[in-house]
C-alpha cells in the first residue's frame, strides 16, 4: 500500500493508550497532526492496519490538537486515558 503523502512528507506524532473493555485493554490512537495537514482517521487506519498486528491495531484513531505534555515536551498519558474515560 503507498504512504499517504502527508504520512511520507510530514511527522506527525501519536501516543497508543489501552483503555478497559471486557477484561481487556483495547487500543486508541491519539494523534496530532501538524497544522493544515489533511490526512483524516480512516486514512491513517488504512496505513497502519497492514504494519500492525492485530492485538496492537487500534480500534480508534482519535485526532487532537495537540497532544497533553510538560513544560519539557515529554505525553501525559495519564491524561489522554482519563479523557477515555470521561466519554
């Protein structure tokens, strides 16, 4: 399958976090894309679901505007799995 351009030509950053469902944890994706980039959730889906396997696609890409951090750039995950929780 060809790289979306905007997947080839631009970074973009994402963070995976579980999220309980039946004594399990099912997989999200959280992703900031750089600003104007065009590239929509199904696209990347279709990108990364060949890469991946199964039990490590997620089932959800969820797009932000920007990603929870410190002062230092470093992910609050803690953050983006409690707004999992409060939807």
């Amino acid at each position: 399958m060809a790289i979306p351009g905007d997947l080839r030509d631009e970074k973009f950053c994402q963070e995976l976090v579980g999220r309980a469902v039946e004594g399990n944890e099912e997989v999200v994706a959280f992703v900031q894309l750089m600003q104007g980039s065009p590239v929509k959730p199904a696209e990347l889906m279709a990108f990364i679901n060949p890469q991946l396997t199964s039990y490590k696609r997620p089932s959800e890409i969820i797009m932000l505007d920007a990603l929870p951090a410190t002062s230092t750039g470093k992910i609050l995950k803690h953050k983006l799995a409690e707004s999992l929780r409060g939807a």
